[in-house]
C-alpha cells in the first residue's frame, strides 16, 4: 500500500514536470509575434529559461540534502 501511495504521489508531480517542458516552445512564436523578438532573443528566452530551472534543480537538491527529501517534494 505504501508503494502505491509513493507511486500517486510522484505521478501529478511528473506531468507537471513534463507540461512546465512544454510551456516555452509552445509560447515562443506568440512571442515573436506579439513582441516582435529575433531569433537570437527567443534563444536568450530558452538560455533563461534553462538557467532557471537548473538554478532550482541545485537549490532543491540542496535542500533536500539538509532539510529531507519527503520534506522538500512536499513543498514543492
């Protein structure tokens, strides 16, 4: 049982994981659009974008070192 509650609980957070991949490729052509970016700045978008997210990666990962793993995926 115990398996199973570990299983539903990382499921929601994977989906999320994987729509938060798919948010920027699916906005950059209305953003090129709507604010008439170059090319090069729609890649300094994806260049923040990345850089973000790995800049949580590491803090998370951090975190979960001093605080606890359980604790750290339950905030977030």
């Amino acid at each position: 049982m115990k398996f199973w509650m570990a299983i539903a609980s990382f499921v929601p957070a994977v989906a999320l994981m994987f729509m938060d991949q798919t948010i920027l490729p699916v906005a950059l052509p209305v953003i090129q659009r709507e604010l008439g970016a170059t090319n090069t700045e729609l890649q300094w978008c994806v260049n923040a974008y990345v850089l973000a997210i790995a800049m949580f990666l590491l803090v998370s990962g951090k975190l979960g070192d001093a605080v606890g793993l359980r604790k750290v995926f339950s905030f977030g």
